[in-house]
C-alpha cells in the first residue's frame, strides 16, 4: 500500500466511522455521558458516528443473551442509560436478521438526502449502515421527511416481532487494520452489485 492510499484509507474510515482515535477509546468503558445517549447520532453531525461504541454495545448485548439482550433493546437502555433513537435503529440493523422468505424492511424514517459513498438505496439494504465484517458503517448523510417518522421502537417492535430473527453472527473488537480493510470492502460494493448482481453483508 503506497502512502497515498494509506492516508485516504484514514481519512476515509476517519469520515464514515469517525475512528480516527480509535486505539484510545477501545480502552474506555462504553459511555455517552451523562445527559448524552449511550450511542452517538447518525442523523447529527459530520463525524458523529461511531464504529467502536456501537460494536461495543452490540458486543455486550450479545453476551446478555438474547432474552435479556431484547428486553433491554425493548426498553431502550443498557446499564440504566438511554441508547437513543438513532443508536436502537442502527442495532436493530446489526442484531437481527430478516427471517426466511421475509423482508428485513428499512425504517421509516424519510428518503436519504445523499449517501457517503456512489450508489443509491438499492446498493444499502441495511441503510443507514453497512455491515461489512462486522464492522457497521454509517453511509448516509441525513434524511428528508415530509410527515412523523416512525419511532425507533415501533421499529424494534417490528423486528422482533414480525419478520426477523436474532442474528447468530458474534461482533467482537475490531483493530484499526481490520476497520480499513472493511472500509475497502465498503468502497467497492456498488459497482460489483450493479453488474454481478448483488452481494451479501453478513
């Protein structure tokens, strides 16, 4: 990897998972602060997701088990703090599965304004991330919405009720080098799916 490529691999990853001081944070207990919601925003600021807490949550929910793990997803906490509406989307996403023969629908929560990386919805089907080696990148940049959007546990409801499963796939941390070939994953999905016609996150 010649140095050109190696810096926009950091500042790309840096952009779609804000993990530039990952290392550091990979050492602190998972935390939002607190007036803050455990998980940060995918729908605030420019680099306010977070690859590391949401596979740290995702990582302690599992070892909950699942009956524990969904009850605490019902009630929108862990450990006494709120997850937030943006961080149970994007779990419901990573957890759960959709069922066989079923659809893992998206939420309603209006159109994508633009998306971090070429391609359209078709391309995402785990919008507002992709899932790539367990690692969950955030790909949108924001949403437009005419009526309510739907609540962000009317949409857990849906998928543990309806139609998806618990997902069987174990997250685990990732190192900075695992998260930029993930990240080189995700850079080259769109054109293999339009002309090989479709790949499989995990």
């Amino acid at each position: 990897m010649n140095r050109i490529h190696a810096l926009f691999c950091f500042l790309a990853i840096t952009a779609l998972c804000g993990c530039g001081d990952s290392a550091a944070r990979q050492q602190q207990p998972v935390n939002g602060g607190k007036d803050k919601p455990l998980l940060p925003r995918y729908r605030g600021g420019e680099n306010e997701f977070r690859v590391d807490q949401y596979i740290e949550v995702a990582i302690v929910l599992q070892k909950e088990g699942k009956d524990k793990a969904i009850k605490m997803l019902e009630e929108g906490k862990m450990n006494g703090q709120e997850l937030g509406e943006d961080g149970l989307f994007v779990l419901c996403r990573m957890l759960f599965v959709a069922k066989k023969g079923a659809e893992f629908r998206r939420s309603a929560i209006g159109a994508p304004l633009s998306f971090k990386i070429e391609g359209g919805m078709q391309d995402w089907p785990l919008e507002p991330i992709a899932l790539v080696d367990g690692v969950p990148f955030c790909v949108v940049m924001g949403y437009s919405l005419g009526g309510k959007a739907e609540r962000a546990s009317y949409y857990f409801k849906y998928c543990c009720l309806e139609s998806c499963d618990w997902s069987g796939y174990q997250f685990k941390t990732k190192t900075l080098v695992e998260k930029q070939a993930a990240l080189k994953k995700v850079l080259t999905l769109t054109a293999p799916r339009r002309s090989a016609g479709g790949l499989r996150f995990l």
